[in-house]
C-alpha cells in the first residue's frame, strides 16, 4: 500500500496515448513516482465506451467522473468521484470501502483559484489558493502557514502542444499533515490537472 508520509516529494505524470496526436481525448491515465522517479502507484479515469468518449470530448472537467488509484501492485487504493457541474467543482476522497477521506471544494473567488481541502466530516482543513497570473503554482495552506504545494512542470515542447501529458510535482511541506492529509492533496493534483489543464475543458 502507498504511505504518503513515507514522501516529502512525489510526482504524478499522466500518461500520454498515441491518439491524442490526433485530437481524441482518452481516458487520463497517470503513473505516481517517488522523488528518485520510482513508480509507486497508478491512477485512471473509469468509464470506457462511447458515452465516455463523448463527455471527454464536449463536456470535459464539467463531467461526472470517477478516478481509481491503484497499489504499485495494482490493488486499489482510493476513489476519487467528481459530480456533473457548471459551477463549483468538487472532488470526493473515499477509500474502496467506501469510507470518505475527504474532498476538495471549489469556493468563490475572483481573480484569484480557490478551493477548500476538507476531511472526512466536511470541515475545511486546508485552502487551496493560486493567484491568477500564477498559472503553474498551487500552494496549499493552512491559516497562513503554507504546507504543501503543487507544481506543474514543463514536460517538453512537443507533449506540451500536442497532448494533454502533464507532469507535477506535490511538495509536502509540514511534518503535521497526516496520511488522510496527503491522499486528498494527492487528488488535488489530479483534479488540477483536469481543471486547468485538460485541453478540451479550457476550450
């Protein structure tokens, strides 16, 4: 199993299709590393077929989705559940039992990107908040005290013009966060990635 405390550091890379050359949005796929680059786990979008071609295609991060991340020895780990809205985005946690972890709730703010990080029981721990010319950053607080953030980096020209493979990085910056802590920050990078990112949620 994934012990996020084990990590100050980890990256998530999606995994890039040949079909997305070709303008197709496949269902996002992403591999979890350690700091040395190492796999530790794996992340999908759930939903095959031709119903979900078409949400990728014209609804994009509006969609209902469901993400599963996976064991590095593919046994499941958490569910990540995303509900069909136009405003407000939110993402829940729950382990495969079921049991909520928590969830990231967006809040209304201008000029400015930002979300509430929330435990099992709705409060809000954690406030995302990224500025509006601060495209690639995500800095993650708790008061005023910053304890995590999460940073996009460049994956190269040719993968930055033609598909949507990122690649971020997820910096846990205090020692007090706890493992619940940690899986909703790590569906927080995802979630990002789909939010800002993905190419046909921008258009």
């Amino acid at each position: 199993m994934i012990t996020l405390t084990e990590h100050e550091m980890i990256r998530v890379r999606q995994r890039r299709e040949i079909a997305e050359f070709f303008g197709f949005e496949t269902r996002n796929k992403y591999e979890i590393q350690n700091a040395m680059a190492s796999p530790i786990g794996f992340a999908a979008e759930q939903g095959r077929g031709l119903w979900g071609l078409l949400a990728r295609g014209f609804l994009g991060h509006w969609r209902n989705f469901e993400i599963h991340i996976f064991n590095f020895d593919r046994s499941p780990w958490l569910v990540l559940r995303h509900p069909f809205r136009w405003f407000f985005q939110r993402i829940e946690v729950s382990d495969t039992a079921g049991e909520k972890i928590g969830a990231l709730q967006q809040r209304f703010s201008i000029l400015t990107r930002c979300f509430d990080l929330e435990d099992s029981r709705g409060s809000a721990r954690f406030q995302m908040r990224a500025g509006f010319f601060s495209f690639w950053t995500f800095p993650i607080y708790q008061g005023q005290l910053k304890v995590a953030q999460i940073e996009k980096k460049w994956s190269g020209l040719l993968r930055e013009a033609f598909t949507d493979s990122d690649h971020f990085e997820v910096h846990f910056h205090s020692e007090n966060l706890t493992e619940a802590d940690r899986q909703v920050i790590l569906a927080a990078s995802l979630f990002v990635d789909l939010q800002y990112f993905e190419r046909k949620a921008n258009r």
